[in-house]
C-alpha cells in the first residue's frame, strides 16, 4: 500500500511526491530469519552435522530393519552357537545361535521408537502443564508448581522402574512409564518463558484485540518458547533411549524375543570373558546413539541462542 505525503495534505504546492510503500511481509520475514539464521548456524557446526547425520542413518535403519537385516532376528541355528565375529555372521551368533548383527538392526528400530514416542508423550504432558501454569498464575501456579517439585523430587530411573514393574514388559508401557516421568523437566522450562513472554508489549496488544486465553498461548506465546522446548526434546531422546536400555538390561523393559540393545547387553554381560561380541557391539550401538543425540542438541542450542550470533 502506498501512501502519498501530498495526500496529507503536508507538502507545499509543486514538492514532489515520494511514495511511502509498507510491506505486508516484513514482520513474518523477521520471524522466519531467526528460524534460518539457526539452520545456518547448524550447517556450520561440524559435530553437530556429524551427530545429524549418524542419527539420519539410524532413523533410516530403524525404518527398513526388516530390508536391511540378513536374517530374521528370529531365526536361530543351533549348530553355530556363541560363534566369534565371521564372514558370514558379521558380529558373530549369540547363545541360541541368532545373528547378532540382524538383531542389532532390529534393536536400532526399539530405540528410535522408544526414543521419539516417549518424547511425544512428554512433550504433550509437560508443555501443556507448564502453560498453564506459568500463564494463569495465583492457585493454579501454585498448586501445578508443588506438584511439579513433588514429581521432581522422586529418582526417576527407579519411578521407572516402579512403573514397569507395575505395568509389565513390553514397548507400549515403556512410552507409558517414560512419559509419565520425563515431563517435569520440560514443564518447568515451559512455565518460565511463559512467565517472561506473558507480560510482554505484543501479548497486551494481542489481549487488547480480543484474543482469548487458548489463542493468546497458542499463536502468542508458545510459538515464541519453542526454543528451549526444541533442546529439551532433543536431549530427553538419548535419555529415553538410555532409560530403555536400562530396563531391557535388568530384564523389565522389551519382551523377549523382540531385540533391544539393552537387553543384549544384558544377556551378554555374564559371557563377557569367553564371548565378548555378545555385549561390546550393542553397548557401542547405545555410547555412539548417546553421542550423536548429544552432539546434535549441543549444536541445536547453540545454533537457537541469539548470543551465539
């Protein structure tokens, strides 16, 4: 839209006429800069692109395991038991004569699983839970505040384990005992941005248009806490993966024969000594998942801090 000076009225008789032009778009381009000045700030960071990419190709195992893997992780072979590493089974054979590296395939599909859906869970109890907390303020903060700490202040593995022990192997109930543990962290950095973001110039101005409570947090105030919500779910999948394998190795977490990595580690530990290969490759599996989920929100939270710039 164009506005004319001589059309105000404010021009002498003879000035020329400048067009004043406004663009429409410069406030969502401002808004979408942030997001690409990050992308750019990621590209740049070589070992978080290397923990990108490790990642990518375990999300693409996961997803064609079944394309992927020799054999099925079923299939065992009772005449080549306990077998060392070997041309036809790369990472050797376990107790019942199964292809460790098919079930390492396999495995690779519980832990991003495990990892992403429990995240979800997470992510929908906590985020909500820390709004409204942080947004409504009085009784309401305090009462989900006390409860936040109470949640807090119970050792998480071993409410896990409580949990599992409650519910029962298998993947479902993992997502299930990780959710209802895991999202007191991210609750509780959700309420402090909403905290600093409700009181800001462009959330009154969007209250004194008429916005409602579930759009002035939706389209106002969420949308700009995204970034420490991104870096809590970009760490809470290695833990959630971690916790996983923590639980398989005891022996509460995936069902058998279902494979996970855990529970390789955990069936292999006590043959260390006389079959390495049965623990070593799945614990190096976990250490560089753990590694590159770390490297990446490493580089997530730098690449989304403006001081970084």
């Amino acid at each position: 839209m164009a506005l004319s000076t001589r059309a105000l009225g404010t021009d002498p008789p003879g000035a020329s006429t400048v067009p004043v032009v406004v663009d429409p778009t410069t406030t969502s381009a401002r808004g979408t800069s942030l997001w690409r000045d990050a992308v750019r700030r990621l590209v740049r960071n070589r070992l978080a692109m290397a923990g990108g990419i490790v990642i990518v190709v375990l999300v693409l195992i996961a997803v064609f395991a079944d394309v992927l893997a020799p054999l099925p992780y079923t299939k065992t072979n009772f005449g080549r038991l306990n077998e060392s590493p070997s041309r036809q089974y790369p990472l050797g054979t376990d107790a019942l004569g199964r292809d460790v590296f098919s079930r390492m395939i396999y495995g690779a599909r519980v832990s991003m699983l495990v990892g992403l859906g429990a995240q979800l869970i997470v992510v929908a109890i906590g985020v909500p839970i820390g709004a409204l907390s942080g947004y409504m303020g009085g009784r309401t903060d305090l009462f989900l505040t006390r409860f936040i700490d109470v949640m807090y202040a119970f050792p998480r593995l071993l409410f896990v384990i409580l949990v599992m022990s409650m519910l029962g192997a298998g993947l479902m109930n993992i997502f299930i005992a990780i959710g209802l543990t895991g999202w007191v962290g991210i609750a509780r950095q959700t309420r402090a941005q909403v905290l600093a973001l409700k009181e800001k110039e462009f959330v009154d101005a969007a209250r004194g248009l008429g916005a409602g409570f579930t759009r002035l947090l939706t389209r106002h105030i969420l949308p700009n806490a995204l970034t420490p919500i991104v870096v809590a779910v970009t760490f809470g999948i290695p833990e959630a993966i971690f916790t996983e394998a923590a639980l398989s190795f005891i022996g509460v977490g995936i069902n058998p024969p279902t494979p996970s990595w855990g529970q390789m580690v955990g069936e292999g530990q006590q043959f260390i000594r006389s079959y390495w290969h049965l623990c070593v490759f799945p614990a190096i599996a976990i250490a560089i998942t753990m590694l590159s989920f770390t490297f990446f929100g490493d580089g997530v939270r730098d690449a989304l801090d403006p001081k970084m710039k």
